[in-house]
C-alpha cells in the first residue's frame, strides 16, 4: 500500500495574505455598488512610469464610490463632471426643439439648396448648431420678416468670438441694453444697430 502523505506545513511557517492593490479594492468597490444601485460604475486608472497604479475618476450617479479612498476625486472634478453631464442633456434638448430645422429643411424654408447653406453655414451668414448624432440644426426664427437670415449674425459671430453656441445663447438671452427683449427679438424688430452693440457689450464684460 502506497504512504498517504500528509501536506503539513512547516513549523513557524504561515501563510502571507495578498494586500491588494488599489485597483483591486476600487474594483471590488465598483461591483458592491453596482450591485446596491442598478447603475454602471466606471473608474478611471493610471499606471504612472514606475508602474504605480492609481485610480483618478468615476463615472456613476452616485455619490459615495467618489469619496471611496481608493478613489479620490476632488469636488471641483464632481462638479465639473456635473455640469458636463448638464450640458450636453441641455444641448440634446434644444438640438431636438421643434423651432430646430434640419439642412434640408432649412434650405427649403429659404428657398435654397442644401448646399448653399452649408456654404452659408461655414461663413457664418446663418446659425447651425451641431449636436452629438442629430447633424447640423438650424433655429427656424433666424429667418426675417423679409425671408432671409438676420444680417448681422456675420457680426455677432465676430464680436462674440465666433462661437457657435455663444451667438445662440446671446440671441436667446434677454438684455438689459435691449430694453429686456431678447437678441433675436430686436433683430427681428429691425434693431439692428442696438444688437451688435448689446453683443459688443457682453463681449467686454466677459474678456
């Protein structure tokens, strides 16, 4: 009969418990919350030039994997990640209003082609605003009385750095210099003049 041999261990010897990583006890976290919320957990790791690992950022809806200590995360971080969010539901918001035509429909509404404005477009003639997966949107009330797009939006883009998203907000927004209405209601008021200074305006006050 063949000896059993019994795996004993050696006197004094005990066995050495793994510390785990950083990455290791972030993840174990990440599952453990997912599993308590019903949310996807996503964090962020880095492997710096000695081969250290860190873990820098979370994307999640709740708060508390972020103040985790394996996963620092200033609040300024938080809030920015926030407002980003904010952002661009805002941005898919207004891309999908009922006043935002598409190109075509846009091109049509002036009598044109597609590809006149786009031409229009680039020279900043009319406003697009461009969003994730829509394309290009075009506010319908650009348009004149007379059937064109404001005139002065060339302007505005200028004065205003030519920024897209900056020309829309400061034709939404109400003014003061404007006597409350908005941008695109003095333009289409024919207060051409008193637009641009307003645009003029905002743009000193933020440089």
């Amino acid at each position: 009969m063949a000896a059993t041999k019994a795996k004993r261990r050696r006197p004094g010897a005990q066995a050495v418990r793994k510390k785990s990583t950083p990455v290791e006890r972030a993840y174990a976290r990440a599952v453990q919350l997912s599993r308590q919320t019903g949310k996807e957990v996503r964090f962020v790791v880095g492997i710096g030039p000695d081969g250290a690992e860190s873990v820098t950022g979370f994307a999640e809806d709740s708060a508390s994997f972020a103040h985790h200590p394996d996963a620092p995360q200033s609040e300024l971080d938080r809030a920015l990640a926030d407002a980003r969010r904010r952002g661009q539901l805002l941005v898919a918001k207004i891309i999908a209003g009922p006043e935002m035509l598409s190109a075509d429909a846009f091109a049509a509404r002036l009598g044109t082609t597609r590809a006149t404005v786009t031409a229009w477009r680039h020279k900043n003639q009319v406003l697009g605003l461009e969003g994730a997966t829509r394309g290009f949107r075009f506010p319908e009330w650009q348009v004149g009385p007379d059937g064109k797009p404001f005139r002065a939006l060339p302007q505005l883009f200028d004065r205003l750095g030519g920024d897209t998203w900056d020309v829309y907000r400061f034709l939404v927004q109400h003014h003061p210099e404007l006597g409350g209405m908005t941008g695109r209601q003095a333009l289409q008021k024919g207060h051409v003049k008193e637009v641009v200074e307003a645009a003029e305006s905002v743009a000193q006050a933020f440089a």
